[in-house]
C-alpha cells in the first residue's frame, strides 16, 4: 500500500491548510474597527450618543462569526468549531470580568474622595453635614463578623466531621437535606428568626449587636459545613489506615491526619463564608440597628455595621446631599478592601499549613 505525502510550502499558510498567523488578532481589529464605524454612522445619523459598549459586543460577534467561517473554509470543520468554542470561552470570560472592573473603577473613583484621615477616626456623632467617619461602622463590622465565625466554625467543622467520619443513615442523610436547605434561605429569613428569638426572651424592639452576629451565624454555618465536609472527604482513605494500622485512635487521626491534609481547603470555606456574610444589610438592620455612636460591647444597645452605614447614608441623604454619598461610597471601598484582605490572609494560611509535598 503507497502513501503519497504531499509536500508543505514554507511560509504558505494558505497552502498548508492552516490560517497564517495573526490572523485571529486581525480579524479581531478588523470587527472592532468596522463595529465602532457602523455604531459612529447610525449615532451621527439618529442625534444620538455613540454606545461604545454595544459597538463592542457587535464587534466581538463579528469577529466570532468571521473567524469560524475562515477558519472553515481554510482548516476544516473540526478546527473552525474548536476556533468557535475557543471564542466562545474567551468572550464568557470577558464578560464575566466586565461588571467586575466596572464595580471596581465605580467604587475606587467615587470612594477615594473620602479616604482621608477623618473617616478613619471619628464616627457620626453629632454630624448632620460634611465630615464625620465611619469608624464606628467598621469597628461594629469586625465585631460582630468574629462573633458570627466564632459561633459558626466550631459548629460547622464539627457537623461537618460527624457527616464525613460518623454518619451513617437516614440521620445523616436528612442534616445533609437540612443543610442544602439553609444553604439557599434568604439572608432577611436569618435575621427574622434571630430577631424573634431574643424578642422572646428579652422583650420586642431588642436591638444588639450579638443579635446580629447570630443571624449572621445562621447564613454562615451551611456554607462551613459543606465547604469543609468537602474537603475532608477529598481526604484519602489510605491516610486514615496508615494511622489506625499505627493503633492511633480515631479522633486522634481526624485530629492529627485529617483535618490537617485538608486545612488548606477548610479555610478557603471559612474565609467564602466571611466574604458572604460581611455585606449583608437586612440581617443586620433588624437586628443590629443603625446608630451614629462608638459601641464596642456586642451585648448592650444597638451597633452599626458598613453595609448598614452605606445603606443609611445613601437611603437618608441631608444637605449637602454629596456628602452623605461620599462617606457611602468611601464606605463600600473599605469592605471591599477587607474582603480582600481576608482572601490574602485565607491565601496565606493556605500556603504556610497545607501538607508539603515535597523533602
């Protein structure tokens, strides 16, 4: 049987049955430039504002299309739908960081005119105009979110053991169902029960910031459990028989070999749980309240936390109205930077007391 091999020409990217390169990037430059013109024509002849964002997307279906169909004229099919997915993908994931760097930019450019020394170390007592700060808010947030992790971790992690290392049939099986069940309650529902429960034992209109922390708790607590009964189960058997092999005891190995081969894990959930807490409002406005002055005791009086603080200042603007929506913007840039602080430190834990694999 003879195979015939046909020759390749050098630097004919057409012949060769591939597009030349660059030709992807060209095409790109090609779309754009020609979406931009046709959105400038039709701006210029309706009066109206040139939409850079819709001449973008435009551009980038263009290039979608034209590069697919190049590509299978010149390379076939099976690469033209790898090119189409490959752009696909691609384009999912511009989008994706689009309102990421918009809410970024908004917030950096509009909080900045705040960040001064000021807002860092005074509260609102006693303003009703310019100046004023929100550290009262931002010693109430830290506050009440250690509370609500130090309630929230222990139980999480210890539910999480018993799922993974002890249970066993249908009362496993239905903590599991409860669990996904609280995974998915709306934050005002925690703050309601949290709420009606110390209105029970302390008598209605209780406003206090441990309140607050334990409806916090209650959204944190299914997020913990199934990030960390996760992680654990990732865990490999093998490392729990070596150490029973060793005549270890059970709660030893998940002390010493478990949780930590899976700490790395464990904290990543710890820290998502945080982040998915920190800014809640409605939990904390019911029970926590809103006050202009310093508390730093989380079992008297109401306490004021940021995203309360942002809420309050933009929903009761006074005169000037541009102060109040400095001192909100100014306040959403600090709890973004805290959730980013955070997720440096759980990147950090992670690093220093994850198993090492190598000598």
């Amino acid at each position: 049987m003879a195979i015939s091999i046909r020759p390749v020409t050098a630097g004919s990217g057409l012949a060769s049955g591939r597009l030349p390169r660059g030709t992807t990037w060209l095409v790109l430059v090609a779309s754009l430039v020609v979406s931009i013109a046709l959105f400038a024509l039709l701006s210029a002849a309706n009066r109206s504002d040139f939409n850079l964002v819709g001449a973008i997307i435009v551009g980038l279906l263009i290039h979608v299309l034209v590069s697919t169909g190049l590509t299978a004229a010149v390379e076939g099919r099976r690469q033209a739908m790898d090119r189409f997915v490959t752009n696909l993908v691609s384009g999912a994931f511009i989008l994706a960081m689009v309102p990421l760097i918009s809410v970024t930019v908004t917030v950096i450019s509009n909080g900045i005119a705040r960040f001064d020394v000021e807002f860092f170390n005074s509260s609102m007592r006693n303003v009703v105009g310019e100046g004023g700060g929100a550290l009262h808010a931002m010693v109430g947030t830290l506050l009440i979110t250690l509370a609500a992790t130090v309630i929230s971790v222990p139980l999480g992690l210890f539910t999480s053991i018993y799922l993974v290392e002890y249970g066993k049939g249908r009362f496993a099986k239905m903590i599991t169902f409860l669990v996904d069940v609280m995974t998915g309650i709306p934050s005002i529902v925690a703050g309601l029960f949290a709420y009606a429960l110390f209105a029970l034992l302390l008598g209605p209109g209780v406003r206090m910031g441990i309140i607050g922390a334990i409806s916090l708790s209650v959204l944190m607590i299914p997020v913990v459990v199934r990030s960390s009964e996760e992680m654990l189960r990732l865990v490999p058997n093998e490392l729990r028989e070596a150490s029973y092999a060793l005549g270890v005891p059970k709660w030893l190995t998940i002390l010493k070999v478990v949780i930590p081969t899976a700490i790395a894990g464990i904290t990543t959930g710890v820290m998502l749980s945080i982040s998915r807490v920190i800014g809640e409002t409605a939990p904390l406005l019911i029970t926590a309240g809103f006050t202009a002055s310093m508390n730093y005791n989380l079992f008297h009086d109401r306490m004021q936390s940021l995203p309360v603080y942002v809420y309050t200042q933009f929903a009761n603007q006074g005169n000037p109205a541009f102060a109040f929506m400095e001192r909100a913007w100014a306040a959403a840039l600090v709890l973004i930077i805290i959730v980013m602080l955070l997720n440096l430190i759980a990147r950090w834990v992670a690093k220093v007391y994850s198993p090492k694999t190598g000598r």
